[in-house]
C-alpha cells in the first residue's frame, strides 16, 4: 500500500468517524428530550 493511499483512507475513516460523532450527539440530545418528557408525563 502506498502512502497516497494510506492518506486516503486515514481521510475516509475521519470523516465516517465525524459522522459518527454527530449522529450519536442528535441521539443523546433526542434520549434527552425523551427522558424529559417521560418525568413530565409520571409527574402529572
């Protein structure tokens, strides 16, 4: 394997990763807006 295409894939798996991040941080704030919703709701 070449250096370019080390580099390729080192650029490729940041960004999946990038993805990643932000797609857990949505589900954590939405987990969030879940769990806020369900106190609400058990304290009525």
């Amino acid at each position: 394997m070449q250096l370019f295409e080390i580099e390729d894939q080192v650029k490729t798996l940041t960004e999946q990763l990038s993805c990643a991040q932000a797609e857990v941080t949505i589900k954590d704030a939405l987990i969030k807006q879940h769990i806020k919703v369900a106190e609400e709701a058990v304290s009525r």
